[in-house]
C-alpha cells in the first residue's frame, strides 16, 4: 500500500464511520476481514472473517472499499492477485 501498512491502518482508521446503533449499544471489538488486491491494485472481494455486528461489518467493508490503489504483488514480473487480512477496531472514545 502507498506509504505501507502504517498508512493503510491510518487511512482505515480515519475513514470508518462508526454506525449509530454500535454507539448506542456501547458495542466494541474487532472486525477481521480479507479482501483480496487485483493485479492492478484495486480491491476485489471482501470477505468477513471474524464480525462484530452487521451495521459494524459493512463499515468496515465500506472503509476497505474506498482504500487507494495497491502497489501490486508481483510474481516471477507479472502481477498477481492477493490476499490480505486487516483488523478493524471498533472502540469509543
């Protein structure tokens, strides 16, 4: 990712919009998901493995969906796709 993991933890961190109901309910944790990066950087599919609510699992989607191009993987010179996993917190402030 452009500026490494640092950058694509910060970028997640500042884009996730906590949902309203999480809020109210004072619901926190992790929401581990795996989305895959395309040989041409953009994000393909996403896929939850580990949720925290519903409305919390398709912020986090949400967030992952409007990351920045990837620097793509490449092996023996040519593109490929990957796979990542990123946890996303949840937490109050």
């Amino acid at each position: 990712y452009p500026g490494g993991e640092g950058a694509l933890i910060a970028f997640i961190n500042k884009t996730v919009v906590y949902p309203s109901i999480a809020l109210e309910q004072d619901l926190q944790g992790v929401v581990t998901l795996r989305f895959q990066v395309l040989e041409d950087g953009s994000i393909g599919k996403v896929v939850i493995l580990k949720g925290l609510s519903k409305e919390c699992d398709e912020a986090a989607v949400e967030a992952v969906m409007k990351l920045k191009r990837f620097i793509p993987a490449k092996q023996q010179g040519h593109p490929v796709k990957v796979w990542f996993t990123l946890p996303v917190r949840f937490n109050i402030q």
